[in-house]
C-alpha cells in the first residue's frame, strides 16, 4: 500500500550496460544502481498511498 515504484520509464538502460558506451564498468560493477536498477535511468516514480474524499450535501 505505501510503496515507492516505478511507474514509468522514458528510457531502457540495464545494470549489465557499460557506463561510458561501449567498454569500461558496467553500472553493476561501479556500483551506479539502484535496487538493481541503473541510476541513469529517466524514470517517474509512482505514489505510495493516496487519498480521496467526497462530500455531498442536498438541501
């Protein structure tokens, strides 16, 4: 219920990527994640709990 997630992803980079391109430390290796996630990632992260609340009156 009161969870942070990812609800979105604008891009697709995986912890096994190389940081620099094409050779060099993956993300993994030089310790660029985040729960297991590479942290150059552009992502919008989800709300936990949300509220709503009505109130109705007739007269």
């Amino acid at each position: 219920m009161d969870e942070t997630y990812i609800s979105e992803s604008r891009t697709n980079i995986f912890a096994t990527d190389f940081v620099s391109g094409t050779s060099g430390p993956t993300y993994e290796s030089a310790g660029k994640t985040y729960n297991g996630v590479a942290n150059a990632n552009q992502v919008f992260f989800g709300f936990g709990r949300t509220w709503n609340f009505s109130l109705r009156y007739n007269f």
